[in-house]
C-alpha cells in the first residue's frame, strides 16, 4: 500500500473493542456477516446495551435489512449457547468463548437485548441526526418542523424566477446559448451543491461586465473596417493551420461569419471562436506559421471577458437560488435532511450537547462509510474518535470514486489515516475463484488503477461459491472495438458494436443454458440471471429494445417516475373517458389508445354505426358508476379485463414491463 498505509486481514474475534478500527471491504467478502458478529461481541463483551450501541448506514433498505439481519444473528448465538453446539462459525466461537457462569451471562444478556430489539438504535444517517437533534431539543426543531427528504421539487420554480432577473440583456443570452448554459445545467450544478455544501463558490475571481463586453465588440468592428483585407490575408497564408475536416477546411465560412457577426447585430457562432490563438494552438501542423495580426489576439481577449460574464452569471445564479430555497424553508418552517446534518455538525461542537449524545450512544459503527461525505465524517469524528470512544468504519474505498450521495473519497482516505486499526476482508465468498483471479490480475498489473496514489487495489482470495455458475469457458472477457483502418471509430458506430456484441452474447448464453451447458448451481441459466450496466437510461432502453428484437424478454430498473411512462399517459387518457363519457374528444383519444386496441378506421366505422358506439358508451358509463360506487380497484381490474387489456398489452414488445408499469 502507498503512504505505508498497511492494512492487516481482519481476524474479527480478536478485533479491539476501542478505539477507531477501520475496515475495508470488497463485493463479496461478508460485510455485514462481520458488522453482525462485531455488534453482538460488542454486547457480550462489554457493558453496551442494545439502545446505546449505535449503527448507522445510509438508506432506508439497507437499514431494515441490516435490523433484520443483527437480530438473527443474537438469536442464532442465544440459540446456539442453549443447545450446546453449532456449525456455525461465529456461534461455534460464541460457545468456545462463553462457559459455565460467563455463559449464564451471556444468555441474560442475549435475551433482554432480542426482547428489548425495538430499541435498538439502528438508523439510517438522516434519522440519527433528527433523533439526536430531537433529544437535544434545539431550538431549531422546536415546533415540529416538517422534515423533507428531496428539495430538489423546488428548484425549477425558483430557478426560472432567477433565470428571468438575470437574463435579460440579448448579448449575454447569446453567450449562455454558445456555452451551453441553460436552466437544466444550473439546476445539475445546485443539486450537486445540495450534496456536497462544503464546496464553495469562488465569488472573488478576475469577472467582466456586458457592457465591457458590447464595448469591446465594437472595437473589434473598427479593427476590422481598417484593416480586413490584412487581417483575411494574414489567416489565408498561414500554412501550419490544418486544413482537415474538424479543423479549418471551411475556413472561408467562418471568417464570414465572424463579418456577418462584426458588421450586423446577428447572432454569434460558435465556430467564429476558433478564430483564436487558443484554437489555432490546437489544430497546427508539425510545419508551417500560424496566424499573427493582432486582431486574432484581441478576438481571444473578447472572448475570455466572455467566459468571466458566463462564470459569473452561473454564481450570482446559484447563489441567488440557494438564498431562495433558505428563504423558502425558513418561510415554510420546513428542514431537509442536509439541513439536518448541517444542524447537528453545529451542535457537536457544544461539549454539553456532544457529552449528552456520547452518553446515549457510546459506540457508533458505521456501515458503508465510503458514502460518508465531509460534514458527516465531522459529526461522529467529533463525538467519538475525539472523545476516545469506540467507532467502526465499514466500507469499500473502491465505491466511493463514485461520489454516491455525496461521498469523497478523500474524506474516507482522512479517516483512514486517522485509525488506530486498518483491517481488510479478503476473502469473496461470492464469486467463483477464476473470476477473482482474473480482476486481481487486471487490477494488481496498473502501478495507479484508480488513478489515485492514497488509493491501492488490495487483492482477494476466493472459496467456492455454494451456487456457482457452471460455463466451459474463462471467466473474464474483454471486447475490443473492431479495427476502423486506422481511424476512431464515431461515437454511433461503437454504441450500435456495444449493443449489437451484447444482445448477441445474451442470445449466446441463453442458447447454451437450453441446451443445458450453462447452469447455476441445478438450473439453467435464465435471463432473470443476467445483468447489463449502462452508463444513461437511452443506453439501457437501446439494449432493452436490442433484446425484444432477439425474443427475450427484459426490463429496466432505473429512477424514472412511472408516471412519466407511456402507460400512465394512456391509463389516464383511459381514465378520462371513464370519468366524462359524453366528451366525444376524450372517448376517441382512448379508443385509439393501445391499452384499447382500437384503430383510426375502427373509430370511423364504430361512429358509422351508432349501436356499436352506443355499446362503447355504455360500457364506459357502466365503468364510471363501478368507480363510484365500489372504488377505483374493483373498476379498474374490470376495465382491463372487459377491454382484453392485460392479453393486448403482453403480446406486444416489453408486454411484461409495460403490465408493470400499468400495475403500479
């Protein structure tokens, strides 16, 4: 390891029990096996009881699976001290540990801490800090605040109120336009500030001014009335530009639209920006002059007070939106959850209210701590490795690159210096040993794999998985792009190769899983098994509709709303007709919906024929009074069923995600 960081294979029945012991985990290697049997030696062994030893991880999934878990393993050991025997690891060690009275003890304890299990304090970080914030009773939170997990709702309204104050001179539209700086963007970088509030903005930096700006502009004008001609010939001699087909081929276009822009009040392009020393730079041949009249140098002047107005207006926006949400919540006397923390890393820092939590809570272990961000990290570094308090760090270094909910991976690198113990789980227990082998050697072979010197790839060792998958063939692939005569491929043609080279290997193992020679554990392979990771939704739903033009089934897992799906558009064009039969406008917009089947020339013959669009009608009043009169469900399931819905929907192309989707 780098920096003489060394981390020891971690040997979880002589783990200390004080001090800060960090643990580094991979996938696979029996996280919370070991989070489990560190929290009950942390009960037998010590005078903790179960609502003061506290365990925190990072959402609420994780924290109902990890109670569940922790309260297995204190029956399982309390089951196994009754019987007299196990062949369970840690159970077996629990016996070996706790005889004659220490066993009688330990059963004492075991059983008040399972009956008193509800009491336990296992939260996700955003509960521990209202519940502590609670208990300490700030003034903040007297009142009863409401607590809202996402801001984020309001940041368009907001954002749109801002964008008008600040965006109404036409030369900085103009520029936001050609920087690509528009309300979306804006709102990406504030969200990334909701999540990480310890970055600051820079408001002190060299800036610039639209007026400056529209000043310089005709000065560039008057230099160009003057001397033109030079300046065009100046940039038509240069041999060294090149002249390929990203580079200036078209040089004659852009030097008139920078006239057309000079001369006239029309918009500027964003190719007249390569007419600038910074670009020529860029695309020079090994030989040749480079342009050198100095309106080329004034035109990069221009151009750079440009991007100080575009950085300026991107913080006084921000700002600005930021102060409106404060103002916001304070007006609604609402708290988000950052607040919270934000509230609690202020709190600790008064020694009355830090002693009180420490008296509560006297350990603290920390699941997934490589998703602890900076503001986090200071909270319980305060209250326990300060204090000289037991805390446990539990995570995988390798995920934190990832800057999941705001992580940062130097916070974790800052804590892990700070440990009086570093431990690695090493073992997979998971993945078949070819297949850690093999990311050992892809990893263990790059002096710099995460292109961070703190952070280094510690190998694994690997047991046999209990189902493993069964394949004559290496467990490690890599797909190459295919040879272009020696050129790059386009960003079309390589995303069509990953697609098409995917789908095909999935055919691929399901072929084989038919034929029996691809199985996990006693079963074939099924498509259920197979994972496919994208970077963006549009790649997902390219190998989604890749995969139904080769027969088999899949869905997508993402953080879409289901409302935004074409089933709910549908449903509620379906809902319409149901709740307000007699408009004829929203009765057509339904028949012709998928969900009903219809067609535009079965619309025109049903409305030909007046018993059967009286039919239709009818059966949508009927539908109407079900609703009111039973409720939506018993309706709706009718609805579906007397319009073949759920037949017409799974016969069709991702018939089981759209029957999802309506289900919802």
């Amino acid at each position: 390891m780098t920096n003489d960081i060394v981390l020891k294979p971690l040997d979880l029945y002589s783990l200390p029990l004080q001090g800060v012991q960090l643990v580094e985990a991979s996938a696979g290697t029996g996280k919370t096996w070991t989070i489990a049997g560190l929290y009950v030696r942390l009960l037998l062994e010590t005078d903790e009881t179960i609502n003061r030893l506290l365990v925190v991880t990072f959402t609420k999934a994780a924290t109902a699976e990890l109670r569940d878990r922790l309260r297995r393993r204190l029956v399982d050991v309390e089951t196994a001290l009754l019987q007299g025997e196990s062949v369970d690891p840690f159970c077996q060690w629990a016996l070996d540990k706790f005889v004659d009275d220490a066993r009688e003890k330990a059963l004492i304890k075991l059983n008040e801490s399972i009956r008193r299990f509800d009491e336990s304090a296992i939260f996700t970080i955003h509960g521990f800090c209202q519940r502590v914030l609670n208990e300490a009773q700030l003034p903040a939170l007297l009142g009863e605040p409401d607590i809202v997990p996402d801001e984020r709702e309001w940041l368009p309204g907001l954002l749109q109120e801002a964008w008008i104050r600040y965006c109404n001179d036409p030369l900085q539209a103009e520029l936001l336009r050609l920087s690509a700086v528009t309300p979306e963007v804006i709102q990406r970088d504030i969200e990334v500030l909701l999540v990480k509030p310890y970055l600051q903005l820079n408001t002190k930096k060299k800036t610039c001014d639209v007026d400056s700006l529209r000043e310089g502009k005709i000065a560039l004008r008057t230099r160009w009335n003057n001397d033109h001609e030079a300046i065009i010939k100046d940039i038509s001699e240069a041999d060294g530009l090149s002249r390929a087909e990203k580079s200036y081929k078209y040089l004659d276009d852009i030097i008139e639209e920078l006239k057309i822009w000079l001369l006239n009040d029309s918009s500027l392009t964003k190719s007249v920006r390569r007419l600038t020393p910074v670009e020529f730079d860029k695309h020079m041949k090994k030989k040749g002059s480079a342009p050198r009249h100095a309106f080329w140098e004034a035109l990069q002047e221009w151009f750079d007070n440009a991007d100080l107005l575009v950085s300026k207006f991107r913080t006084d926006i921000i700002g600005d939106v930021r102060k409106g949400l404060l103002d916001h919540k304070k007006s609604q006397g609402l708290l988000s959850y950052q607040d919270l923390l934000e509230l609690l890393a202020q709190a600790v820092e008064d020694e009355a209210i830090a002693n009180s939590i420490r008296q509560n809570y006297s350990v603290a272990l920390i699941d997934e701590f490589q998703d602890t961000d900076p503001l986090q990290f200071r909270i319980f570094d305060r209250l326990y490795r300060q204090a000289g308090l037991p805390l446990y760090l539990v995570g995988d270094p390798k995920q934190a690159i990832y800057s999941f909910r705001g992580a940062d991976i130097f916070t974790y690198l800052r804590a892990r210096e700070h440990a009086n113990g570093r431990f690695t789980l090493n073992t997979n227990r998971r993945s078949l040993p070819a297949l850690v082998k093999a990311v050992n050697n892809v990893f263990m072979n790059h002096s710099n794999p995460f292109l961070l010197s703190r952070l280094s790839f510690v190998d694994v060792n690997a047991v046999e998985p209990e189902s493993k998958l069964s394949i004559n063939e290496p467990p490690f692939h890599c797909w190459l792009l295919p040879p272009n005569d020696g050129k790059k491929l386009d960003k079309g043609t390589a995303h069509h190769f990953s697609v098409a080279t995917t789908v095909n290997e999935i055919v691929r193992l399901l072929l084989g899983a038919a034929r029996g020679e691809i199985v996990i554990g006693d079963k074939p392979l099924r498509p259920g098994d197979i994972a496919v990771l994208v970077p963006r939704h549009n790649d997902g739903r390219a190998i989604v509709d890749a995969l139904a033009e080769a027969g088999v089934a899949s869905v997508i897992r993402s953080q879409d709303s289901v409302f935004a799906t074409d089933e709910a558009r549908e449903m509620l064009s379906m809902l319409e007709a149901i709740a307000e039969p007699g408009r004829e406008g929203q009765v057509k917009a339904a028949f012709i919906s998928t969900l009903m089947g219809g067609t535009i020339e079965a619309l025109f013959a049903d409305q030909e024929d007046d018993a059967r669009w009286s039919a239709l009608i009818e059966q949508l009043l009927a539908a109407r009074d079900l609703w009111l009169s039973h409720g939506f469900m018993p309706m709706w399931e009718k609805t579906l069923a007397a319009f073949t819905v759920y037949e017409r929907v799974l016969s069709g192309s991702h018939g089981e995600r759209r029957l999802t989707n309506l289900r919802h």
